[in-house]
C-alpha cells in the first residue's frame, strides 16, 4: 500500500467519522453513550434539550441519576441482565 493510497484511506475514514458524528448530534431522537457501568459518556444535543441539561451536567454521571424513580427497578434488571453478556 503506499502512501498516497493510506492518506486517501485516512481522508475518507475521517469524513465517514464526521458524517457519523453530524448524524449522532443532530439527530431528534436521543440517543446517549454509556460505558460497561452505565455511566453516560457522551449525549446528543436532543437529549440534552429534551431533558434541559447542558454537557457539563450529565457527562461522567451514571445513567440511573436520570431515570424516573419508578423505573429505576426496571433498569436496574436491565443492567445486570447486560452484565451477563
């Protein structure tokens, strides 16, 4: 492969990544990445306007903080059943 083919490879690969990334963030559904501890990581911006937050409020938070009280149960059956896999 030479090196001219591995830029091309490398321009593509990063317009793919920000055609994903506009995708993700400007999306109207909300959508959150958490990590293996259901700990968000990273919201989109239709998330944080539904619920009225800004990033620095709920980046590095465990989920659960924003899940409605009753449902609280339900999730945690959620997580551990995602534990097992």
């Amino acid at each position: 492969m030479t090196h001219t083919s591995n830029n091309r490879e490398i321009k593509a690969l990063q317009e793919k990544l920000q055609q994903m990334t506009e995708l993700f963030e400007n999306t109207r559904i909300n959508y959150q990445l958490l990590d293996d501890k259901a700990i968000i990581r990273h919201v989109n911006n239709s998330w944080l306007q539904c619920l009225g937050y800004n990033k620095e409020e709920v980046i590095d938070q465990p989920f659960r903080k924003f899940v409605a009280e009753k449902s609280i149960p339900g999730f945690n059956d959620l997580i551990k059943e995602l534990e097992k896999n």
